[in-house]
C-alpha cells in the first residue's frame, strides 16, 4: 500500500482546487496515482468547482440562530447562483449549521483574505517572537504552522466545523457545491453577544 504524503496531496490539490480531504481521498483510492486521483475527483464532479470559481452568487438565504439562554447569537448570509438552490433543503440546513457554528465559535472573518492586515502583522509578530531562539532557517516554517493554527481557529472557512471537527466549514461548503453544481459562497456574517 502507498504511503500518501502531504507533498502528494498538496501536489493534488494544486491541480485540481479540491479540498485537502477529498484529494486524500482519491489518492488513497488510486493507490498514490496522480492521474488516476485527477480521474477519481472528475467522476465525483468535483474538479468543476474550479470553474464555478468565477460565477456570481446572487441567490441565497439567511439563517438566524439564538442560542437557548438567549445571550448569544448569529446571523449569517449563505450565497449560491439560483434561487433553485437556495429553496432546497440541503443549502437551508448548511446556512443554518453554519449560523450555529457562528454563534458557538465566534470567528473574526469569513475567510483569510478578509482578516485585518493589521490583525495577521500582529500575530505573526507575536509567533515570531515566541520562537526567536530556534535556527533561523526553521522559524519562518514554525511561524507559518503557528499561523495556519491562528487562522483555523479566526477563519470561519477553516475553522473545523463544531458539530463534526474532522472536516472545516469550506469542506461543508464545497460538498454542497458539488452536489448542486452552483457556486456558494458566505456572504456576510455577524454574532451578537448580551453585554459584548
């Protein structure tokens, strides 16, 4: 059986603008075979996200949720290219699981390019410092790990989502998006918080 490294898999997604998870998946099921995953991934319809990636979403819904003790809560705006779409069941049960998500695990952006440049200077900073005794030739990888983890735990595309932490909001999002054929995207978000 083949070993599939991250090299593999990165290699894979680079090709193909699949999540991290499916490329693994088709390369384990090919037994390492980049083209035989290249394959595997264009059966599944996957590889057409890439070019949806263009699209304009203008459809869509917002989902609101209240947490019980009534302190806390989300609104978030699910976008997607039909209203066909976003009348199905599937995309009303992913913005509202995404509305939850919000209000439990208060994320400062949708995705990395929207965060504060100011925000990403500063922790990187901090990261940097926090390892300034270690070779110079490795710290710029362990602050890069460090800031994978600060963007996974700030970004509501990466952060693992909290009814099933093995795969990411983004990885929910991508799968609908196969299913469908549409592009969809997050919109705006907000989180409310009594006294916050």
């Amino acid at each position: 059986m083949t070993q599939i490294t991250a090299e593999m898999v990165k290699a894979l997604r680079a090709k193909t603008d699949q999540p991290m998870m499916e490329c693994k998946k088709a390369l384990t099921e090919a037994g390492g075979d980049q083209d035989k995953a290249v394959d595997i991934l264009r059966k599944k319809g996957l590889t057409g996200m890439a070019k949806r990636a263009d699209r304009a979403t203008k459809e869509g819904l917002i989902a609101s949720y209240i947490h019980h003790n009534a302190k806390v809560g989300a609104l978030v705006e699910l976008n997607c290219e039909t209203d066909f779409v976003a009348r199905g069941e599937a995309f009303g049960r992913l913005v509202a699981d995404v509305a939850i998500h919000v209000c439990a695990v208060a994320p400062l952006a949708a995705a990395i390019e929207d965060l504060d440049p100011e925000v990403v200077a500063r922790e990187r900073k901090i990261c940097a410092d926090q390892v300034q005794d270690k070779p110079p030739e490795i710290v710029e990888k362990i602050v890069d790990g460090k800031m994978r983890k600060f963007y996974e735990e700030q970004v509501l595309l990466e952060q693992p989502f909290v009814k099933d932490d093995k795969k990411k909001i983004k990885d929910l999002i991508a799968e609908l998006s196969t299913k469908t054929g549409e592009k969809i995207t997050i919109g705006r978000f907000a989180r409310f918080a009594v006294g916050g």
